[in-house]
C-alpha cells in the first residue's frame, strides 16, 4: 500500500486560487479535445461547482443547507471515469488491438512551474495578470528545502481546482495525438496523466509510444520505464486485465438507480 502526497491549502488561499481558476477555465476548456474526459468545465456553472467531478469541499461552507443548495446529492460526480473506461471498451470492440501507455512518476509533484505558466501564457495571453498572480502562488504553496529554498516544481495536490491545473498541464498530449488522429487510424483518450493510445498497426503502436515519452521529457517529468509498453488485446487480453475494473460498472449501476426521481426525491427528502 502507498501514500499519496497531497497539500490542504488554508480556506482564504483557496477561494483566491477558485477566483483565478473560475475566469480561465472556461477558456482553456474549449481547446481541450472531447477525448479528454478529467476535469472538463461544466455547461451550466453553479456557485461551488465548476467542473464536472464535483466535491463537497469545494463548496466553502459545510452547512447541510448550503450542501442541499449548492450539490445535488445525485449528480454523478464521478461519471467521467466510467466514460473514460467505456471508450476503453469500445476501442477493443471495434480492432484496436494494440494500447500505448506510459507512467509518469510523481505527477503533481513534478509539475514544473515555469513551463505551467508558459503553457497558460501561450494559450490565453490576455489574462497575463491572472496568470503572474497565481504562479506567485503556486511557487508560494511548493515545499521548503532544508535550506529554505522553494524549487519551482509542484502544485498542491487534494482539491479538483488543482487537479484543474494538472490537467492543463498535459495540454502537449492533447495536441499532439489529436493532430496525429487526423493522418493515422489511432484513438487517443486522456484521464488527467492516464493516456491511452489504441491503434490497429504494432509500428503505429510503437511511434506513438515514442512520442509519449518524448513529450514527458519535455515537461521534465520523469517515466517508468518498466510500465511504459505495447499492450495486445489478442496476447492474454491484456488491455482487459491491466485497465477495466468491474467495480466501475457497478458504480455506474449505482448512480442510474439514484437518477430515478423517487430515489433522488427520497434522498432529498432524508437530507432535510
């Protein structure tokens, strides 16, 4: 069993980084392509829910009458994921054999704050102000040496607005494959760092692994060599055995039986 860093940031600190976050977001979502599914801006933007993964500790007051107004205790705050395993499916169902993944270690941790703000300059130059104020935080935010000296790496970790942030980060990925889409027979999907590259041809399989690890070296995030490999449905399923998690379909199954309305109105009426 492993521990999985993460940064509580103060309630103050927050609401200014949900401030930032809430004016670009909408933005940049637009030049994320559908096949990305972590972190997607919501159509209708309610006080306290800004993306589709929605979080009761993103909303700043903990009252049950504010949760009741704020949060549909129904809304499937997960869904995106089940999707994003879907698309695995569908993929295996249709020839695409051969899966492209790659591990990145330490993501959040690694996240190299100079290239977060090139990469939020280049795409909406407009909000240079924003975007200086919250990299000043963010460098603020990253762990001291034992020397007092802060690197200018790594973005706190536990709340879906850095998890935003993140997101953003692998926009290189989005670009890259979506345009390879365009000239090759592959399917790209993304879930935060989880890439999945399918693709009926081994020697397309191969380049696009080599274009996964060339990306993450230029983020100057660090590989996994040994997780970083060709998987073949047809050799012992193993797509299947290595991403679909049955515990999944079974979340999914849970959140259609709460959409019914008398379920959704009997869990309402108990929250009151």
């Amino acid at each position: 069993m492993g521990i999985r860093p993460g940064t509580l940031l103060p309630i103050s600190d927050r609401t200014v980084l949900y401030a930032f976050i809430k004016e670009i977001a909408p933005v940049l979502d637009k030049l994320i392509p559908p096949g990305v599914y972590s972190y997607r801006v919501k159509e209708k933007i309610a006080k306290g829910e800004l993306f589709r993964e929605s979080d009761a500790l993103d909303v700043p007051f903990l009252k049950k009458d504010t949760i009741q107004a704020e949060i549909d205790p129904t809304d499937a705050w997960y869904s995106l994921w089940p999707k994003f395993n879907e698309k695995t499916k569908e993929a295996m169902s249709t020839g695409y054999r051969y899966l492209s993944v790659s591990d990145i270690s330490a993501y959040f941790e690694n996240i190299n704050l100079p290239i977060l703000r090139d990469i939020f300059m280049e795409n909406i130059p407009s909000e240079q102000k924003i975007i200086n104020v919250m990299m000043r935080c963010l460098e603020t935010w990253t762990v001291k040496t034992e020397h007092g000296y802060r690197p200018l790496r790594g973005i706190p970790q536990g709340s879906n607005i850095c998890s935003f942030l993140g997101n953003t980060y692998s926009l290189a990925f989005d670009r890259q494959f979506s345009k390879m889409e365009e000239s090759v027979d592959i399917k790209y999907y993304r879930y935060m760092d989880d890439v999945r590259i399918f693709s009926k041809d081994y020697a397309i399989a191969r380049r696009c692994l080599f274009d996964m690890e060339r990306i993450i070296r230029k983020l100057h995030l660090n590989v996994q060599s040994a997780k970083t490999k060709i998987l073949d449905e047809k050799l012992n399923t193993e797509i299947t055995n290595s991403l679909i998690d049955t515990r999944i379909d079974r979340l999914k199954s849970l959140r259609d039986i709460l959409g019914d309305h008398k379920q959704k109105a009997k869990i309402v009426a108990e929250l009151r």
